[in-house]
C-alpha cells in the first residue's frame, strides 16, 4: 500500500543501544520489535562496536526498514564519552548504509519534543506517551528501547503526510489528523 513505511529507530550507546521498529500501517504506527543491546559485560570497546554493527544488520535483513532515524550524538563536557558514542552510532549507520538504507538523524531535543512537545522531558516521560499511542503493555525495563523506539516516531510524525508539518496551526485539525494520539 501506497505510503506504508518500516522505519528502525535507534538510540546509540556503546553501553547500552536501544531500539525500535514500528510499521506504518493505513498511516498509523505499528510496533514491530523493541529492544536493547546491553553490553555492560562485554570487554572490549572494539568488540562492542562490532556488536553494534552486527546487530544492526541482523534488525535490518529481519524487518527490511525503509529508513534509518538515529539519536544524534549530544555535546556535553565528557569528549572520551562523545567519541564512544560517536562511534556506537557510526557503528549503526554503517550496518544501514551496508545495506542501502537510507539515514535521518535527529537531535535529542527533537526526538523527545516530537513524542512529548517538550524538549526537555525525560525519559520516564517519553516511554509513558509512547506506552499510550503505541498500545504497550508492559514498558521494558531499560528505557533505552523506547528511546530507540522514540527515534522511529520521531521520523514518522516529521512525515508531512502525517499531519506534522503541514503548517496547520488548528489543534482542531491536528486530532482530526491524528486521533490515535489522543488517549
């Protein structure tokens, strides 16, 4: 059908990678998969990267995604900790390009303002609204996956045929648009 997407979200991490899968469905998300890649027992950085990499490619040959929507690295004061996580997503959009799957890569801010309409929310936060539009039942422990997750939204609301950017400015017409929103 005509506008029906998979869209892969990820949250990178060296640490710690969260993911996510929905599938547009009569232009509505679907939840495909959510999870993470905990490697808090995995020595080696290098080993860690591969891992990613691995895994991506396994989530992708799976779930065939037409996109890949990544969490951009945030700047802070740590630089041995932007570089991890630098490469823990180059690491991803390396396995997405491997496989000619397009990358979109958003800023956190973004990610968390598109689910929650605010920028600053936390990651309880963000769970808690995609728990409510994405009808899950239970929220998985480490909310990394549903900041993996919140990446694939993130994409699918910028989707101007999904109501997101059409510039209307009626509220009206964005629950007309968007009623699944609304709980």
């Amino acid at each position: 059908m005509e506008g029906e997407q998979i869209i892969l979200g990820i949250d990178p991490g060296t640490t710690v990678m969260g993911y996510g899968i929905i599938k547009t469905v009569q232009g509505k998300p679907v939840i495909q998969v959510i999870g993470v890649l905990d490697q808090r027992r995995t020595t080696g950085h290098y080993h860690k990267i591969s891992r990613i990499f691995e895994l991506t490619l396994q989530l992708i040959d799976e779930y065939k995604p037409d996109v890949l929507a990544i969490e951009a690295p945030f700047y802070g004061n740590n630089v041995q900790s932007l570089l991890k996580l630098g490469r823990a997503q180059g690491a991803a959009i390396a396995a997405a390009l491997y496989r000619s799957v397009p990358v979109v890569e958003y800023a956190p801010r973004k990610i968390k303002q598109s689910i929650t309409g605010y920028g600053n929310a936390s990651k309880e936060q963000v769970a808690l609204l995609l728990q409510k539009t994405l009808n899950i039942k239970i929220l998985p422990e480490n909310l990394d996956a549903t900041d993996g997750l919140a990446a694939a939204m993130c994409h699918f609301y910028r989707k101007p045929e999904n109501g997101y950017l059409t510039g209307k400015k009626s509220w009206k017409e964005f629950i007309k648009k968007n009623p699944y929103r609304i709980k």
